[in-house]
C-alpha cells in the first residue's frame, strides 16, 4: 500500500506518472492514521548518500528487502516529484499492521477538470 503525506502530493505523484493511466476518473482519497513509532524513515539513508532517490533499482531493493525484514508497519520515503515532501509504504504482512492503521474514505476524488483537459490534449498523437 502506496500513500502520501498530502493529497495534493498524491495527485502530483500519479501526474508524474500520466502516461501509465488511461483516465484519471474512480479515485477515492483515504486518509491513513498511525502512530509515528511504527515508522521507519529512509531519508536520512537518502541525505547521507547512501540511496539515491533517483535509482529506481536501488530503491526497489531497499523497499524490498524492508517488506522481507518486516521491520515496520511504514517506510518513510523522499518524493522524487516534489524535494521536501514524503511518501508512504505500508507493511500489510506486519504483525502489527491491523492493529497499527486505520483508514477513512474520505469519498471520491476528481482531478480539475483543467487537469484532465491538459492531460487529454498531451495524449493526443
């Protein structure tokens, strides 16, 4: 389970991705919850060098080996599309992982409309 800090950061994430969606309709938006203790931050292994944000081979296998190693219920990871913004791996095969978060629907989600026009007009050959 894949989430971000913000909405807006959620919805900038899925942008950067565009190409891989064929619309951007049927979203809801969830707001997670949980204790700060159940949370294991990799950016300090990002500012000291040693993960680059940017590989996506080296961070795969740092997500990996955490989900293997059940070592939390999240991984704090650095945004690559917005510096100074975070996103969120959850653990669902932590032990903990139940007990530990909560989620609430917060209802359906929906770009702007001058969003998807832009996004529709980009698609086009």
């Amino acid at each position: 389970m894949y989430a971000s800090e913000h909405p807006a950061l959620a919805a900038l994430e899925m942008l950067a991705a565009w190409d891989d969606y064929q619309d951007f309709g049927s979203y809801h938006l969830y707001r997670a919850r949980f204790n700060a203790d159940a949370v294991e931050d990799a950016a300090p292994d990002v500012l000291n060098g040693h993960l680059a944000v940017r590989d996506r081979e080296a961070t795969q296998a740092h997500g990996d080996a955490w989900v293997k190693a059940r070592r939390s219920v999240a991984l704090r990871v650095p945004s690559v599309v917005s510096p100074a913004s975070y996103n969120y791996l959850f653990n669902p095969d932590h032990p903990a992982f139940d007990d530990g978060v909560t989620r609430e629907s917060l209802g359906p989600y929906a770009y702007d409309e001058r969003l998807v026009t832009l996004l529709e007009r980009a698609k086009r050959p």
